[in-house]
C-alpha cells in the first residue's frame, strides 16, 4: 500500500534531475599560473667586444690592423644562469625600441687602423661595438594560498647585446 502511495505521489509531482552545483571557491585560481616571465627592467648604453683585435705589442711600437676581406662579430655576454633568456630578453628589448640582436657581424670595406704603443707599455688595438645592457629578471607565476597568484623571482642579471646596426670604436686594451 505505502508503495501504490509512493507512485501516485511520484507520477503527480514532475521530477526534475537538476545537476549537482560545486560550491565555487572563495578566491578563483590563479590564471597565470605556471607562466615564466623574462622582464627587461632597464636598458643602458655601453660597448662590446667584438673579433677584431691585434696581437699585444710591448712599446714602443705602432699596432696596425687591416680590415680588407675580414668580418667582424659580436655575440651577446651574460651569465650561465641566463643562457636560455637570452632571446626572450633581446625580444623584449627590441620591443621597447633598443633594437638589440644576440648576434652582429659586419663585413666590407677595406680600411687601415693604427695606433701607437708608449715606450714601457705593452698594448693591442681592439674594435669595440656598439651594444645595451639589459638589466633582466625572470619572474615565475603560482597559485598561492587561497587561490590568488604568488609571483616569485627565478633570477636576475645582465646581458649585454649589440646593436643591429650602430657604431664602431677602436680603443687601445693595455695589459
């Protein structure tokens, strides 16, 4: 009887299967998270070494260096720990107008440089580039307590990169 009762109750009530609501959390999850960051904090004027260089020369004496049919390079200098933020960073940098490369060669033109050595003093001639130093940080993104983003930071340093296109300056390296 308490079935028969149950069936007429049921088959007049509409039962509606409605899907079980997940009480949403306090704080929603971090969106960022997992995300490495590399930021370009500050960017400076400064020069790098390039390939061309003559031997050293104990004064007195006169350094000469011949450009004709040689090509001058330039790569980027940072330290290990920045190594694969090296793009990243010269990207950014560009981004921001400094047009930076992480690699510069220059051929053509036959030129003729010389320099004198004082007497007691021993020197080489040494052609420097043009370049940035990029002041750099990487930043990594986690969800921290209560579901809000923790930004932490991975390491800092500086790379300096050459210029696409800039000047050249030959100075005298003493040792």
């Amino acid at each position: 009887m308490l079935k028969s009762r149950i069936a007429i109750l049921l088959g007049t009530v509409p039962i509606v299967a409605a899907p079980a609501l997940a009480a949403a959390p306090a704080h929603a999850a971090c969106p960022e998270a997992g995300e490495t960051t590399v930021h370009v904090t500050k960017i400076t004027r400064s020069w790098i070494p390039t390939s061309f260089k003559t031997s050293y020369l104990k004064g007195p004496a006169t350094l000469r260096f011949d450009t004709a049919g040689k090509t001058a390079r330039a790569k980027a200098r940072y330290p290990k720990r920045l190594k694969r933020d090296v793009g990243a960073a010269v990207s950014r940098a560009s981004q921001r107008g400094a047009r930076v490369t992480s690699r510069w060669s220059e051929s053509g033109g036959a030129y003729v440089y010389t320099m004198k050595v004082p007497k007691g003093e021993t020197a080489r001639m040494r052609m420097l580039h043009r370049s940035r130093t990029l002041k750099v940080k990487v930043t990594r993104t986690t969800t921290g307590q209560g579901g809000g983003c923790t930004v932490t930071t991975l390491r800092k340093g500086k790379i300096k990169a050459p210029l696409v296109r800039g000047h050249n300056l030959w100075k005298i390296q003493r040792r």
